[in-house]
C-alpha cells in the first residue's frame, strides 16, 4: 500500500462488498494486472499489423423504429433503437481515444453513424470510465445538440459534469433499479476495473446494464472479463428472459495479461449460452487497436467459438460499422 494513498475525487461513501472506501473491486474476482505487467506486455513484440484506414458506409437511420434495431458505430458504441426510443452506448466520435486528441489509439474505421445523421438521442448508457468508453469530447457533442439523460454506474457522473456542466446524469450502484420514461434500469456487476490517469485506478465504479422495455429485455456490458461466467449467471438469475445481448468480444490478446478484464470470442458465446439470451451482438473489435490481435481475428474467432458450441451463426453476430439489425423478436 502507497505511503500516501491517493484520495477518491470522483466518489465518497461508505465500504461494501465491492468498495473499500476509496476503490472500488471485484468481489472475489482477480484484480488486472499491475504497472510492471503492463511494461512487459507492451514492449514484449506480437503485436498484429492493424491498416491505417478500413472503408466504411455509413447508415442513416430512421428517426425512431417501433421494435429493435441496432446500429454499429464502432466499438462500444452502438445505436440501439427500440420501441420509440434512441439510445447510445459508450458515444465515441473521436478520432483518438486518449487522454489528448493528438496522440493515442488512433480510428481505423469511420463511424458507422455520422454524427449530424443521428437521430435524437434520448439516453446514454456509459459502462465506465476508460477513455475508449468515456469520451468527453462526444458528450459535450451529444449535450449541446441533444441533451440526453446519461445512465452510469458510481463515480463517473463527476468526471462528466466537471467538463460538460449541465449534463443530465443518473448514477446508481451495482443492483440499483434506475428509472428511464417509465421503463427499468438496473445495473448489473460485470468484471473490470477503471482508470483516467496514474492516481484514480478503480476509483469509479463499472458495470453492466439491463434494460426493460415494452419489447423485451436488452443486456449490455461494456468491457468484461468472464470471471468463470458470474457476470451471466448472475444477470440471469436476476432477470430472466433476455431478447439481445451486447457484448464485447475483442481487446484480449495476449491472454496472459488480458484475460482479468477482456473476454476472448470463445467466452462471449459462453457467457452468451450461459444468460440464455435469444439473440447476441459482438462488439468492442476493429475500430482502435488496443491490443495484439490483429483486426478481423474476433469475427474470425466468434465464427468458429458458435460452431464449437453449436449455436447458430444467426444468432450471435459481429457488426461491421455501418451495419443494422433488426433483431428478430
């Protein structure tokens, strides 16, 4: 433990079972690795020759769809579209994602949305904090032309409204039910961790979203590690039915160092039986290289993972930017 441990400006409360008073953590979940870890990865070589560029048509979707469509962005973020409702998950429209627009993780592919063809935007669900799930930039976009609610987990709120004044943010805790136009929103554990720079590890809270609506249950998480399959088993023993998942299936090699916060491919459509959802989308693959696989290795991956476990290609599916699916029903 630092002699000097870093103080919490994001969030104050009392301990729980996922918080010690200054960070928050997995409950019997292994904690990411450390600095020195992160240093052997990075200059231990094997990292996949990702293109500069990958061609994009971008969609333009309807003002509102009265059943389930959802669009590819890239990467975390997807347009869902559900019953008279627009809804954006971790909004990045930025062409870096990092701490300074002039460096870092650099767009491969355009958004799959332009930002001027979207449609009004009702709510934001925001997973975490990390700067490819939390850009600043897009919310203050999304403030000033939409002013979206903006559903998050503890501890992010403050990070949001300290650059965007003004924006609407509703914060809740794992297990919390949050209310959205009548509909439900709970917040759902899932397996990560947070962090904007060198002093706030885990100081904001992560989590996974289930949402109610008139059409069916929607699961979306964000970043996750399978943590032998709890974060599905216990979403659903607490929920039931769910109609779509939506989760993240790239960001995992090497395993060694990756594998404590980023599923492989195989683990999404195991946590994808295990949930029993009907219908699943694969994202958070292709747009920014963030680690060693090369680009087309998670829908490469995702095909053979639903053979070997004899689940319908058409049920779980990797969208390219640009792509829609109305999901069936």
């Amino acid at each position: 433990m630092p002699l000097f441990p870093a103080r919490n400006r994001y969030y104050s409360g009392q301990p729980t079972d996922h918080f010690d008073g200054t960070a928050f953590f997995n409950p019997g979940g292994v904690a990411p690795k450390g600095f020195r870890d992160l240093l052997r990865w990075q200059f231990g070589g094997g990292r996949s020759k990702w293109p500069d560029t990958v061609p994009v048509t971008p969609a333009k979707p309807a003002a509102q769809v009265d059943d389930l469509r959802v669009t590819m962005v890239g990467h975390a973020t997807l347009l869902i579209q559900v019953a008279g409702r627009n809804i954006l998950t971790d909004p990045v429209w930025s062409d870096c994602c990092s701490p300074v627009r002039f460096a870092g993780p650099k767009r491969v592919t355009a958004p799959g949305i332009a930002f001027d063809d979207l449609p009004r935007i009702d709510a934001v669900l925001l997973s975490h904090n990390h700067y490819d799930h939390l850009d600043l930039d897009t919310l203050a976009r999304l403030k000033r032309a939409y002013d979206p609610q903006v559903f998050t987990p503890l501890g992010n709120d403050s990070i949001v409204t300290s650059a965007v004044p003004g924006m609407r943010c509703t914060v809740g805790d794992w297990g919390d039910v949050l209310g959205f136009d009548g509909w439900r929103l709970h917040l759902d554990p899932c397996h990560h961790w947070s962090a904007r720079g060198g002093r706030d590890r885990s100081h904001a809270l992560w989590a996974a979203f289930t949402l109610e609506t008139p059409v069916g249950r929607l699961f979306h998480i964000g970043d996750t590690g399978f943590d032998s399959g709890r974060p599905y088993t216990r979403a659903r023993d607490r929920h039931g039915a769910i109609r779509l998942a939506i989760l993240p299936i790239g960001a995992y090699d090497p395993r060694w160092f990756m594998a404590d916060q980023h599923q492989n491919p195989a683990e999404a459509v195991e946590g994808f039986r295990l949930l029993g959802a009907d219908y699943a989308i694969g994202h958070h693959w292709g747009t920014f290289q963030l680690t060693n696989e090369a680009r087309r290795a998670p829908p490469d991956s995702l095909a053979v993972a639903v053979a070997a476990q004899g689940v319908s290609p058409e049920r779980f599916r990797a969208l390219p930017p640009g792509t829609a699916w109305d999901v069936p029903s």
